[in-house]
C-alpha cells in the first residue's frame, strides 16, 4: 500500500471516527459515498462493524479495485437488517437503485429480453419483455442470444400455438392483436391461417384447452419436455379413442417435433434434477459466465452472461455477485446450483433461493 493512500485512510478514520465507533454488532447494508454523496458502493455483512471497520485497516493487503475505492470513499451510511438473508436481499435492492461504479454488475443488462406470462389474463399471452416486474407473472430468462429467442418462439408457435405479443415498456409493438379477452374478435388474424396460433380469438380452442396449452409452454420453457410430451401423448390416444382423429394427428405432430428438440440434446447421466451449472473466464476488465441448464437429466441450453470487472476481482467476487444479481431477476430457481469456486455466503445464499423457489 502506498503512503498516500495509508495517510487517506487515516484521514478517513478521524474523518468517520464517531461512526465507525458506533456501528452495530448487527447484520445489515453498508452504502460508500464519494465526495458528492454519490454511492459508489453497495456491500452486505453479517456483522456490520466488523465488516465497514475492515476496510479502515492501514496495514491490510487489498487489490487494487480496493485501492481506487479507498480513494474515493468520502463518506458511509448503513441499514441494519433482521437477518443476512434480508441483508442480502437489500444489497441486490440498492444496486439495483444506485449502479454503484465498484460493484460488480451486468453490462448491458437492460437490453436482454425476458419470456413472460401473465398469470392474471384469462388468456395470457407470451410476452416479450425487456425488464422483468414483481408482479403476478412468470419470467423466462434472460435470453442474451437473439438466436436461441428466436428459436424458442418459433418452436413455441409452430407446436403450441399460444399467443405472443413484444412489449416496448408497457406498450404493445407487436404480435397478437387480440386487447380484450373478453370478447371474442369477428375473425382470426393471418397467424391462426397459417396454424401459429391456435385461435383463442374466435373461440377455436376452449379456456380449458387453452390454459392446458399455458402449462405446456411453461413446462417446455422450464425444460421439462419429456413431461410435456407424456401429457400431449396422453391427450393423442383420448383423441383416438374418440374417433378425433384429424386432433390426434395434430397431436402428434407437436409430439414429433419436441422429440427432435430432444434428440439434439445431451444425456447427464445419473442425473434427475433441475440444475443451473456456472463456468467462467475472464480478460480485459469483462468476465464471461456461461450457464448451462440441466432439466430432468438433458442439458436444455446454455447462455452467456458479460459482466464488467475491476482489476483485482477473484472469481469467487464475480460469480457471488452474478448469482445475487441473477435470481433476483424472477428467473425460476433449479434444485441445484453448481459453481466452480467456493463463494462467500454460500450457506445464507442457498436459503435465499430455497425460499424463492
């Protein structure tokens, strides 16, 4: 350490002398300002003056992502929590709030579309957003490759036929014109011609039909598609014994199709839980993360996330971070999260998602 930045940081503790001698033995958030009272970084302890004095240690070792906050800190202020898993969950709330420059976030986590469908519409529509919402929704992704989105939807229209519409903020752009599900329209767009939808419009398929399509395509999207071909084989041999035979076909049909989806996907042996598994690497102030996504023992897909590092960032740092600021975005949470490297408050963390799923 450097004899400016030591003199700093005993400026900074006659500074804050009265704080730091009062903070609590207590979990909580601590909140770092620079000079204008601008937060410049957000951090969570289990024990809060343990934690905030640490970084007031002249001789203590720190990298130089450390350094530079050192050299900005001005000022701190803290919230007490209940517990460390409202601690955590409050730290991921205020970086959400302030983008605070030395924690590690997202680059540009704004512009990766989400899958969503609202729970609340009689007929709900899959829904192409950009920001999930705490609302009473479920959410897909993020989708950080245009190809697998397009993929998926294409899939989704071909077999399922539900319908679709892309939201730019709360606004309609695009897709299925149909407004009011409670009355029906007096004829069906271009996409229920062409069987991209299955017409709920007109009244094609019941309310009962439909929200049986719904629970399908949430289970595709979660990955569960040998549960979803079980229940449309299911649905094939009722409409056999029935004498449907032109539903039976189509049933089959959509049945063929998620069994070539299937066949192109790896077999984990051994393996039937639902799984989120963590690589990394990183170079040049960006980490990549890349996640894979094992469900009912098939690896279902796989998606790259680039975060923006400082220098002096451990792996441990950034896949703790990426994972805080993952699942807090209303993705569904597998049985299972492996990572590579031990992460800080793995054990508060696990509950943390426990509790979410």
């Amino acid at each position: 350490m450097s004899d400016s930045l030591a003199m700093r940081i005993k400026r900074l503790r006659e500074q804050l002398h009265e704080k730091l001698m009062t903070l609590p033995e207590a979990p909580g958030v601590y909140m770092f300002k620079d000079v204008r009272g601008k937060v410049i970084y957000v951090g969570k302890a289990s024990v809060l003056r343990n934690r905030v004095r640490s970084y007031f240690h002249i001789g203590a070792v720190r990298s130089p992502w450390q350094c530079k906050l050192l050299e900005r800190l001005h000022d701190f202020e803290y919230i007490t929590t209940r517990s460390e898993k409202e601690a955590l969950i409050l730290e991921g709330n205020l970086i959400k709030i302030y983008h605070p420059p030395f924690n590690i976030r997202f680059k540009d986590d704004k512009r990766y579309p989400f899958l969503k469908i609202p729970l609340d519409d009689p007929y709900p529509p899959l829904m192409i957003v950009r920001m999930p919402k705490d609302d009473n929704a479920l959410y897909f992704g993020p989708y950080t490759s245009g190809k697998a989105l397009h993929e998926t939807l294409e899939t989704i229209k071909h077999t399922f036929g539900m319908r679709i519409i892309t939201m730019v903020g709360d606004r309609r752009a695009s897709g299925c014109p149909w407004r009011d599900t409670s009355k029906q329209m007096p004829r069906a767009c271009l996409e229920y011609h062409i069987m991209r939808c299955c017409g709920p419009c007109i009244g094609a398929v019941t309310h009962a039909e439909y929200q049986a399509i719904v629970r399908e395509v949430r289970a595709f999207l979660e990955g569960h598609h040998e549960q979803v071909v079980e229940e449309l084989r299911r649905q094939m041999f009722n409409a056999a014994e029935q004498l449907e035979f032109e539903k039976a076909a189509r049933l089959r049909d959509r049945i063929f199709a998620i069994e070539r989806i299937v066949e192109r996907q790896s077999v984990v042996v051994g393996v039937r839980e639902d799984i989120d598994a963590f690589g990394y690497a990183w170079r040049a102030g960006f980490a990549c993360i890349q996640m894979l996504l094992v469900r009912s023992g098939r690896v279902v897909g796989n998606q790259p996330f680039f975060i923006r590092i400082e220098e002096g960032r451990s792996a441990a740092d950034i896949l703790g971070a990426f994972l805080k600021q993952h699942y807090s975005s209303l993705v569904p949470i597998p049985q299972m999260v492996l990572v590579p490297v031990a992460i800080e408050d793995a054990d508060v963390m696990a509950q943390w998602l426990s509790d979410k799923r």
